[in-house]
DNA sequence: ACAAAATATGATAAATTTGTGAACAATACC
DNA sequence: GGTATTGTTCACAAATTTATCATATTTTGT
C-alpha cells in the first residue's frame, strides 16, 4: 500500500519541520503548507490527503477557518494544534468537526501516535478496510463490492463514485462537488455524465440501487435506510 | 433513530454518576459497570453498545486488561480515564487500540464532546448542522425537512423558501423581498408566484403550515410560537 | 353590510431537470 | 493492429417542478 499523505499547515517552519520528521520516520508522506490560503491550495491538489495538521495560531487565515472551509468540502480527520489549552475552544474545535486537540508543547511522540489512533480508525490503514452502508459492502484495497453478499463487477469510475457517496452518505451533493472529488477538479466536461454513470451504478447495485436518491434541482445523496 | 448505548466504566459510583448524567442530558443511553468483569458481562448482553468509556484504576481487572479483551472481541470505539496524565501511560492506550484519552479531572463538556466527536466519525451520528423552528428540523446539508420528526419531501423552491424563512424568523418580508432573496435577483415574473409556493409550503408543512403568516398588504412572516 | 383590495386556491400550461439508450471516443488488453 | 471495456456526449422521452391565470375567499375601510 502506497504511503498516506499528511497535509501540515503550520506558518512556523521550525515547527513543521518537527513534525514532518517524526511523521516521516513513521512512513507518512507529508505536504506542508504556511498559511490556510496554501492549505486549500494543496489541499485541492492532492484530494488523497488522509489527514491534516492544523495551527490555530496562523496568519491571514487562522486555524478555525481553514477548518470550516475543509469541512465544507471533505470529512478528512482534522488534528488541531494549540497553543493554549482553553476549553471553549476546545469545545468550538469539536463543534466544527475537529477530530483531535492537542495542545503545545507536545510531545512528537503522542502526536504520532494520535494520528496513528484517527488514521487506524478512519480504517485507512491495513485492516481489511471494509465499508459497509446497508446490504452493501466494500472492500477499498481489494476493490471489490457486495450487495446481499453478493459480488458484483463495478468499472473504476462506478468504484470510485460509490465509495464517495459512501464516505459521505446523508449529504446532499451536487454534481459539480461530485465531479470535483470523484474526477479531477481541473476536469471540465459536461456534468451530465454522472448521470449516466448513477444509472449504471443504480442498475449494478440492484435493491441497493435505491440508496442512491436523487435529489431534484440539486444533485444526489446516499442513504442506506 | 434509537438512543446509542455508552457503556461507563467505573469502580465510583460518584464518577459513574456524573458521567451518566450529562451523557444521558445528551440523549444517551447509559450502562453502568463497577468493575472489568462485570463490564465484559454488560458487554456481551448488550451487544450494541456504541462506545465504551472505561477508568484505568479498578480493583480486579483494570482498564488495560478490559481494553485488551474487548478488543479480542470488538472494535467499539474506546475512552480512557486515566488519574496521571503519564505519557507511557498513552502510548500503551494507543497501541491498545484506545480512541480516546482523558485524563481527571476533566470537564464533562469536554468529556462529553469528544464522545459525540468520536460517535459522529464513526457515523454513529448523523452530521451536519441542523436548524430548528418549533416543530420543524432542517437539516441543511442533507437537504432534508421534518415536522414532528416526521420527514417530508419538499421541492428545491420550497426548501429554498423554508429556509429563508426561518433564518428570518420574526421579521415581516415583503414580496419584492423574497423574490430578490430565493428567486435569482433579474427574475421579473410575478410576485404572485409567491403566493403559490406559500400555499404549497403550508401544505407540506402540515401542523407547522400556520408558522407562516400572511401579513395583510405587506408579505409574509414566519413565527414558531 | 358593502365594495374594493389583497390573498388563497385549484387547474393548467410552461419550463426544467433527470433518466435512458445509443452513438461515439478513449483507453486498456491481447 | 484489432478487440473489448470503459468513459463521455448527445438527443429525446419521462418526470417533476415552477409559473400563470381564473376564480373563490378573506380582509379592510367606510
């Protein structure tokens, strides 16, 4: 398996140099990024970001907005790093859909061994790695999908579209967010191609087919009840 | 939905009682066990409980030795209370398979908070913000309405319009208003186009419908009480 | 109570959006 | 190079929403 990506947003270069080492030793792959504006930025450019490291304390775009902003895009685990440890934003942090707190100073060690905590979660690594959502279940590394444990055949794309209605079922999408997350966001073609590809997908997945709802002037949403 | 069970851990019965309390403020459902044995016992009768929250310090069977046989059988996510905030102590926590780490004394919010934060990442919980108004719920994000708990389906417009109307409940807005808010700001159509979607809102809102009300020569206001 | 004005309602027409099958293009596979 | 598979585009039918209009009902002022 190919090594996860860490996106560290920082704008000390000492302190992410620090934690870029320790996460380097572990075999993460990490970007990094000076300020929340080359946050997003890279964030765009490598959609396979399992995780992002984020400074409260930034310039132009502190911690807390970068956050918002991910959110609005993307569930990717959000490790926030503070200088103090306040409570109330502490409890802002969770609200916003920040996965883990840690205050300075750290120790690299705990940090480590957090981000190994989300990421086994998360079931990025190894495991199996199976999703499952309803009478449908996935195995991501072996690509390889069931409904009523039954396989069936399903093309890149049609894999691809799945698991992202998946990892984010109960959210209504709109075909431009979808083209933006399941093809490359420089992809300039015509969106009504999705539509072709959740009839096939909706006709693959027989009963489980209605999981996916069409949701009229919008776009879709999963949801496997 | 049902209430997802938490099963706390703990040799006091003052800590279990603390925890109980604003864990079931939160809509939990609590279970308590005094002790390791008795919580692999509540465990195995209860099968789907949604997390485990465990204290290290317990006569018989710590929290380490519970966290290694619930792991042998489970994968429910795990919190640990721990008194010393020793960093091996972590470590070990990690590697065990502990989600989460707090240490005492700690402030039930927070306590609480990194629950809802761990069950909403395992998608116990149903994300994204959600807008009340008396009876009715919207969950934005999902683009989904209910009344009385009920869901309904409205149409692109309708949810538009619902929900322009309750960001500005109490205030009375003029037709020209709504038009240039919901509709595109060079519609030129007739503001008595309003009037229908109104009647169809109320409608679908059903016992909620009379939040709506006409203000006589002037437009519309919403009001929940 | 009555007329005038405004709103509610129901039916219907118009406009949008989506579903679908087929053609075409791109890519991978022998 | 040829063939099979996958991905994209397009056109048209089907489904759904939205706008319009005529009519009924309600409100207001006198």
């Amino acid at each position: 398996m190919s090594k996860l990506k860490i996106l560290v947003v920082d704008d000390e270069s000492r302190m992410r140099k620090l934690v870029n080492d320790f996460l380097t030793k572990k075999d993460y792959l990490v970007i990094e990024a000076s300020d929340g504006e080359e946050a997003m930025e890279k964030f765009y450019m490598n959609r396979d970001v399992a995780l992002v490291i984020l400074d409260v304390m930034m310039p132009k775009m502190n911690g807390w907005q970068v956050c918002r902003e991910l959110r609005k895009e993307s569930k990717v685990p959000i490790v926030m790093l503070t200088a103090k440890a306040e409570e109330s934003d502490e409890l802002l942090g969770f609200e916003l859909g920040v996965d883990e707190y840690i205050s300075k100073p750290f120790s690299p060690k705990i940090l480590v061994a957090r981000v190994d905590s989300i990421l086994r979660r998360a079931n990025k690594i190894e495991s199996g790695e199976i999703m499952e959502a309803g009478m449908i279940k996935i195995n991501k590394s072996a690509h390889q999908v069931s409904v009523e444990n039954q396989n069936i055949d399903l093309s890149y794309k049609e894999f691809e579209l799945l698991v992202y209605f998946i990892e984010n079922k109960g959210i209504a999408l709109s075909r431009e967010k979808i083209l933006n997350n399941v093809w490359n966001y420089d992809y300039f073609g015509d969106a009504r191609t999705i539509d072709t590809h959740v009839k096939k997908l909706r006709n693959k997945l027989g009963n489980a087919g209605s999981y996916i709802k069409t949701i009229w002037g919008m776009g879709y949403k999963f949801e496997s009840e």
